[in-house]
C-alpha cells in the first residue's frame, strides 16, 4: 500500500462522510462498483486522475480542495488559481464590474471565499459610514464589519433575524467547503454580543414570511433591502469559483427612494 494511495482515500472518504453518504450511494452515483471505492479509500487501489475527478464531481468538492487531493494522487493540479488581475481573467473582471455599475442605483459587492470585499459600487460606502476606521481596513471583511458591535450591528434594525440568517448560511459554507478560515470566523462572530441587548424583531412577518430582509438605519432614514446571491456558473478557476456577487434590492417604495437621491448626489 502507498502513502499516495492512501492519503488520497483518506481525502475522499472524509467528503464522503462530510457529505454524509454512504460507499453504495457514491458508488452509484459515480457509475463505479463499491468494492472498487472501498479499495480507493483504503488505498489498496490507486485512482486514476479521470477516477479523483469523477468522484470529486459526484462530491461536490471546491475547487481548491480538488487541486490537493489530485496532488495526493500524484496528479498535477488541474484548476488554475489567477489573481483577478490576471489577465486570463480580464472578461471576468470586466463582467463583475459590469454587473456592480449596473446594479446602481441599489447596493451591489463581490466578496471572496472568506468574505472579503474584492469589489463594490459606489452605493456600498454610504452604508458602511459610521463604522470604526479599523473595521474597514483591508481586507474588509464583510460578515465582521456587519455583525461587529462597533460596525454596522447597533444600525442593523432586525439584528437578531439578519444575524442569525447570515450565522447560519456561514455554518453551511463551513460544511461545504470544509476551510478551517470559515470555522474561525464563525466562532468569532457568534462570540460578538449583540449591541445593547436588542430584542428580537420579526421583520420577517412584514414580508410575507417570504425573505429576511436587512433593515439598516441610515442619515437618509430606514432601509430595507431583499438580497440575492450569485456565483459564476461552472466555473474552471479557483478564483472565480470562490466569488459571490451580492445584490441588494429595495424592499419598500421609501428604500427605493432614498437609493435615488443618494445616488444622484455622489460623485461620477
């Protein structure tokens, strides 16, 4: 048996149980016999390159992750990992900025893996005045600037629904994506109290139950913001896998107003 062998099954049983499947529905998931996957993860096979692809397929394993077990099979990493200011990737960067000037007048960002703000448009600022100086230091982390008791957290009307929407959405990319970084920053955040004791509000209810919406107090008065998340479909970059566009669209008629006005008094 070889190390390589093994450390490969290792990896790929440990999805497995992550993903809470047992060797048969993988196995049939992935067209394979079960007695050859149970060989694979106890190394007494080793996979093929096309074999770790397919199971990393059926798993749903990141990118970044299929990278490390391909090079634990002995196999070169297959996804490359470019800077945004790749070149390779000017189409992208080009479409993402597209999209945030766009989405203007309402509120749009990119954020990484992590949560970090990698983009914006210009109707992301106004709503992070008022936080401390060091919160908004680079890398912005965007979940801490929203739930930390000296960022947006004291402004944030529904704090009890909105964090524990986003807590909650954390864990599962926690689960996902199996990064340890995630893991930290989750225990981080729920270790932040919660800014003068407030109590729960159902905002909720006066949507229809259909949306958490984020209820932000601003010079310009309340705000209240449907969000939607997108990803970049199939992607083959590492990269651009591990973005996250976030829009956000208003939710009453006074929101979408006062979008306009802040709009139209920032500079071009």
């Amino acid at each position: 048996m070889s190390a390589t062998a093994t450390a490969v099954g290792d990896h790929l049983r440990q999805w497995r149980q992550r993903r809470r499947l047992s060797q048969l529905d993988l196995a049939l998931d992935a067209e394979i016999s079960t007695r050859h996957l149970s060989f694979v993860e106890t190394g007494r096979a080793q996979p093929s390159r096309d074999m770790v692809l397919r199971l990393a397929d059926q798993l749903e394993i990141p990118l970044r992750e299929r990278n490390t077990i391909l090079v634990a099979a002995g196999f070169a990493p297959v996804f490359p990992q470019r800077s945004l200011d790749d070149p390779a990737l000017a189409a992208a960067r080009k479409a993402v900025e597209i999209i945030l000037a766009g989405h203007e007048p309402h509120p749009a960002l990119v954020v990484d893996r992590g949560w970090n703000l990698i983009s914006a448009n210009r109707m992301i600022a106004p709503m992070m005045a008022g936080a401390d100086p060091e919160l908004l230091k680079p890398p912005l982390n965007v979940l801490r600037l929203t739930l930390h008791p000296k960022g947006l957290a004291p402004r944030v009307v529904n704090l009890h629904e909105w964090r524990a929407h986003l807590l909650d959405r954390l864990r599962r990319e926690v689960e996902l994506t199996a990064d340890s970084g995630l893991g930290e920053l989750l225990t981080e955040l729920r270790a932040y109290p919660i800014p003068g004791g407030q109590p729960p509000r159902r905002a909720l209810d006066e949507y229809g139950g259909v949306a958490i919406p984020f209820q932000l107090n601003t010079p310009a008065g309340l705000l209240s913001f449907f969000s939607t998340t997108t990803v970049f479909g199939t992607p083959v970059d590492v990269t651009l896998s591990e973005l996250t566009l976030e829009t956000f669209f208003p939710a009453d008629a006074q929101t979408a107003q006062a979008l306009r006005d802040t709009a139209a008094a920032l500079p071009a």
